[in-house]
C-alpha cells in the first residue's frame, strides 16, 4: 500500500542492512542518507523535496545499503513493491525518473571508484 509518512527531525526511516522492498518520496522536509563507516556514522547525501530514496529495494529487494534519517521535520510518500510493480505495468512512464536517478546514483560511484583508483597511485 502507498501512504504518506510524517516524520519528524532525527527519526530514521529505515537502517542500514533492514530489508528493502518499498522506496520514498519526499513530498516536504530533507532526509538523509547515512553510512555506518569504521568511524562512526557519515552524511553521504542530503535529499529534498521531490526527490527519491530507498528506490533500489524495488529493483532488488536487497537489504538497506545506508540508513535514511529525516533532517527535519519531513513528509514522505511509501510506495510499495507491490504498487510499484502495477504502476510500472500500467504506466510504464513513470520508471523514466527513476532511471534517471539510479543512471546519477551510478555515475557518481563509478566517479568516486575512478578518484579512488586514481589516489592510490
């Protein structure tokens, strides 16, 4: 089922290594996307309004690579594996930003993969 979450500041989402099977969507606030490292826990990126997170358990259901935290007070729109495979069926269109996404997403680690070769010569 798709619904509406409110979350307020510092309430976590979902943690690193939960199961995925759903994504969200920020219809108000920030949320962040968080890292647990050896060093402690790292703000790896800040989302906003409009934008997508959680996308990949709908592509592959493995679990949370990162924890999602909101960053303030936020709104959030769940949208289920079950909902998203319908939508996707009936209105193929609607992938279209999600790609969009991941290809960024891709790019950027490919981006950081590529320094991190680079640095270690």
């Amino acid at each position: 089922m798709n619904h509406r979450r409110n979350l307020t500041k510092g309430e976590t989402v979902f943690s690193q290594g939960n199961p995925s099977d759903c994504a969200f969507i920020i219809i108000s606030g920030s949320v962040g996307i968080i890292e647990n490292t050896l060093e402690g826990q790292k703000l790896i990126k800040r989302l906003n309004e409009n934008e997508i997170f959680g996308e990949m358990g709908l592509i592959h259901g493995r679990p949370r690579s990162a924890t999602a935290r909101a960053l303030e007070d936020s709104v959030v729109f769940r949208m289920t594996q079950i909902n998203f495979d319908k939508l996707s069926k009936e209105k193929p269109e609607v992938l279209l930003p999600i790609l969009k996404v991941l290809t960024s997403r891709l790019r950027e680690t490919m981006k950081g993969t590529s320094q991190n070769r680079f640095n270690r010569w």
